[in-house]
C-alpha cells in the first residue's frame, strides 16, 4: 500500500472515478461525479491510500486557507470527505491515511489542521495525532451566511494539530472559542 497525493482537479481518471464511488457509498448522492468535490480557491489536494493493484481503499482531501485569528494570520488546513471504502473498513487504513494528511501537513509548511468531524469519530482522530480543541466553534459558510459547526442538530467536536511552534504557542487561543473560518458556499465547513 501506498499513499498518493495529487492536487484534486489533477487526480488520475481511474483512480478520481474510485474516490468519487466512495464518496458515495458514505454520502449517496445519486449524481454523476461533478470532477471536482471542492472550491478550487481552497487548494483542494487529495491523498489516497492505494493498494497494490491500483484500488483506493481509503480517501481524503486537506483544504487550505489562511485563517485570521487572535491578531495574527496562520495557514489552516482542514480534514474534509474522509472516507475508506466499506469493504476495507476496520483493518487501519482510515487511520493511516489520517496519520498520513498529519505527516504531509507538517512537511507542507501548513501551521495548523483545523476541522470538525462528528463527536463519535473524535476518538478515531486522536489515535491518528489530532487533539480536540474543547468547547470551539467553527464558523463556515461566509461573513454574510454564516454555517456554524454548533448549528442546532449537529453533534460535532473541533479538532487540531499544531504543525507549527508558532501555532503551538498559540494554541491557548484556539480553545473555546469561536473561529470565523468562511471557507466559503462550497465548502460551507469542512
């Protein structure tokens, strides 16, 4: 097995039709595959956990922006559409493509991970290096339609990774509180 990165729109065909089929095995949307899942203003990259035989058995795209927060700038990037295919699930390869993003983001430069996921799955992050940021909101969508991840129905938890020492010592900062993100009417929060 091996882990393959590539800039979404430059995913191969054969392997953009696998990821598109597991995504919609989690999120069934009964559509075509659109080619692209995400704003291309977000840097959308894809790291996919290939076998042997060229079959993605596990998929997920880092999104990247800067991020304004508590008087300075830093390079956020965000966990979005992971998923391993139902057939494979349980035997780590979630995990390791998890492990994976984390290990490339800290060679990329990036100064933070920053996503939600949904509280059950807070577990599955932290065994990959990820940390909850208890009691902080992730404010999506835009300054003019906000799409926050405490939105009423939602049972969601913030998670991070602090890649850089300068976000590190920030990190009192991100606690409990409320992060204006705005990814945008895409990606309303990834």
């Amino acid at each position: 097995m091996r882990v393959e990165s590539y800039p979404e729109a430059a995913v191969p065909p054969e392997l953009r039709s696998q990821v598109w089929a597991l995504q919609e095995q989690a999120w069934p949307s009964g559509e075509p595959d659109p080619g692209l899942s995400h704003d291309p203003l977000l840097h959308p990259e894809s790291l996919l956990l290939v076998d042997d035989d060229g079959r993605v058995l596990a998929a997920l795209d880092l999104l990247s922006k800067d991020l304004d927060h508590a008087g300075d700038t830093y390079r956020a990037v965000g966990l979005s559409t992971v998923v391993t295919d139902r057939e494979h699930q349980g035997r780590g390869h979630g995990r390791q493509l998890a492990t994976a993003a984390l290990s490339h983001l800290r060679r990329s430069g990036a100064d933070l991970a920053l996503f939600t996921c949904d509280r059950p799955l807070q577990h599955f992050y932290e065994s990959a290096g990820y940390q909850l940021l208890p009691g902080t909101v992730l404010v999506g969508g835009t300054p003019e339609a906000p799409f926050p991840s405490d939105h009423p129905g939602f049972d969601k938890v913030t998670m991070a990774a602090f890649c850089t020492s300068r976000a590190t010592a920030a990190r009192p900062h991100f606690a409990d509180t409320r992060i204006p993100l705005h990814p945008g009417p895409t990606d309303r929060l990834w």
